[in-house]
C-alpha cells in the first residue's frame, strides 16, 4: 500500500472498508461457529431482562449494552453480542483519532488497523465481555484527554469526566485509567491541578457512576464481598505463596 493511500480521505475509506469487512466476516462466522452462549454471557443475558444500577459482581454497563443491542437486533445470538462486537471497531476508531492527533495520518491509518487486526480483539470481539466497553471508554478518554490538554476548554473536560463516568459503570478498572491520569498531570502538567476543570471531570465521572455506588450500599456491598470472596477462594486453593 503506497503513502498517498493513507493520506486524508483514502484512508479513512480504505478503514472503513477493513473495519465492513471484519464485520461482515465475524458476523458471518459467529451462528455458524455451533456455539451457544458461554456462561457470563448467560448471566449478563439475564440481567438485561431486569435493568438495574448493579449487579452481583458487576457495574450495570454490559447488561444495559445488551439490553439495548437485543432491542434493535433481536433475541438470537447474533443479537445479543451485536454491539458488543461493534466496540472494538469504534475503540479503533478512538485510537485514530489519538494517534492523528499525536503524529499524523499515517501513524493515524496503521494504528487504527493495528487495532482493528489484534488477535486479542478479534476473539473478544466474538463475545460480550465487560471488556468491550471498557476498551471503548479507555480509548476514548485518552481522546478526549489530549483534547482537553490541548484547548482546556471546559466542554472538553466536562466531556472527559461524561466519558470516565460511563467508563466506571462498565468496569471499575476503569479507575484505573483515572489514577494514571493523575499521575500524568501530576508529573508534566502539575498547574492544571490547581485548576477547577480537571477536577470538575473527577466529580462527574462520579456524579455518573454514583446511582451504582447508592445500589451498593443500598445492597449491603454485593460487588466488594463477591471480589473479596474470589481472592479468597482462589488463596485457599493454593497457588504461588506471596
């Protein structure tokens, strides 16, 4: 593939001729894989028929994805891991975005296709998993983080904290990200610290996240007993001593 094809337009073409075909492929492949349902698949399928702002063991995020992806595409398997599937395309389409930011078209073109071809993804993207989502919020807090560095414009914050909030209530690893964002302004950009608009972003990513944080009380912490419970369970079968 020569340089003038991942310049401007042509590449945003031939990235959305890859990301139709590895749709088309993938859910082409998946009801002819002869499989059914694993068994998180199940239990998220089961939460989706009764929405709430928790779960036992996980934030409300990958129940309200299939919730909606059986509404618009139906009960089957096809269905339920509709959109689940489409996560993984829009995550690259996030890191496009960093990456033309950061570098250039070019850069932009091969990461988004690095992305889209990860073997990794390729096999998630045939389930649902908490994962999906988390991977498309991550990108695409980094995004909208650069975004916000660049312009310190207050939509772009308030949009960074929208972004991290729906993060959160799709996986709390999610935190993650936060903390090392900190870390980042902290070491390279410590004058934003003393302004009100980064903060204003961790306040409505918690606003956000906060009708699960009142579900967990309110539930008497069914998430941090079942983590606590598995950590544990998985020290009493043994394993390698700390």
């Amino acid at each position: 593939m020569t340089s003038a094809a991942v310049n401007g337009k042509n590449s945003v073409k031939w990235l959305f001729g890859l990301t139709a075909a590895l749709l088309a492929w993938r859910f082409w492949l998946l009801p002819n894989l002869g499989i059914s349902l694993y068994i998180d698949e199940a239990q998220y399928w089961t939460w989706a028929q009764h929405l709430d702002w928790g779960y036992f063991s996980k934030p409300p995020g990958v129940a309200t994805l299939i919730w909606l992806s059986t509404a618009l595409f139906g009960d089957g398997m096809v269905g339920v891991k509709a959109l689940s599937m489409l996560c993984y395309p829009l995550a690259a389409a996030a890191c496009w975005g960093i990456a033309r930011r950061l570098y250039d078209e070019r850069v932009a073109f091969w990461s988004a296709v690095a992305v889209l071809t990860l073997p990794i993804f390729s096999w998630l993207g045939l389930f649902v998993s908490t994962d999906a989502l988390l991977t498309l919020f991550w990108a695409l807090a980094l995004w909208a983080f650069l975004r916000a560095l660049d312009s310190d414009a207050w939509g772009d914050w308030l949009l960074l904290g929208v972004v991290c909030g729906l993060g959160l209530l799709s996986k709390y690893t999610m935190a993650a990200w936060l903390g090392a964002a900190f870390l980042f302004l902290l070491a390279f950009h410590r004058s934003r610290l003393a302004s009100a608009k980064p903060w204003l972003a961790v306040g409505l990513a918690l606003l956000i996240l906060s009708p699960n944080i009142v579900w967990n009380v309110s539930h008497d912490f069914p998430t941090l007993k079942h983590t606590a419970d598995i950590t544990l369970n998985r020290q009493s079968g043994g394993g390698l001593a700390s």
